[in-house]
C-alpha cells in the first residue's frame, strides 16, 4: 500500500516536480495545499501518512502551519522542503517537530531517505 502525502507549497511546478520524482515509488500524492492555512483546514480530511511543507508561502508561513497542525495532532509527520536552507530556520523546524528538512531543488534520492526517516 502506498504512502500518502499531503504537499503544502503555493508553486504548482513543484507538485509536478514532487509527482515526477515519487513515480514508481511507495508513495503518492493525497492532496496539495497552496496555504498554510489550507493545509491545516485539510489535514484532518485528508489524514497523510506524511506532510511536506515550503516555508515561504502567501499569508501563514510553513513554519507556522506545521506548528499549528502538529499541536493539533501531534502524531503527524512533516517534513520541510524550502530553498531557505538557514540554520536558525532548520532548528525552528526542528524545535516545532519537523522531521526532516530537504532543500529545494531536491532529488529522488534525497527525498525517500528523508520521508523514510520521518515515518520510522
């Protein structure tokens, strides 16, 4: 049985980008989100094995939005994929409970070592 994930990011290139990479692997997309505050909304409908989330979005940031999905249901994985690969933004994620963090552009095999982790 495939995994599913929810992909939280506003750029549409990025869903096909993800879709191309999980082709053929155990893991398919469930849903995309544009926001922040969608992906909170759809968490709940949607239930993923697995989140990823971009940082830089219009209104709420990624940061925020898995803080916000992971106080309310602390058993939900997310994994953050962004081009600001900063420290103090790797330790905020990780101080939120992100598990993982894969920078933008990514690869296929950068992307299932990391999603491997964060559902271990």
């Amino acid at each position: 049985m495939k995994r599913r994930i929810m992909v939280v990011d506003d750029s549409r290139l990025v869903r096909v980008q993800l879709e191309d990479v999980l082709q053929g692997t155990d893991y398919e997309i469930a849903a995309h989100c544009r926001s922040g505050e969608d992906a909170i909304e759809q968490y709940a409908v949607v239930q993923p094995d697995l989140v990823t989330m971009d940082i830089i979005m219009q209104g709420m940031d990624g940061l925020d939005a898995a803080e916000i999905i992971l106080k309310n249901h602390p058993d939900a994985r997310i994994v953050m994929i962004s081009s600001l690969a900063y420290d103090d933004t790797f330790k905020r994620a990780e101080a939120i409970g992100a598990r993982g963090f894969v920078d933008k552009p990514f690869h296929q095999e950068q992307l299932l070592k990391v999603f491997g982790q964060a559902l271990r």
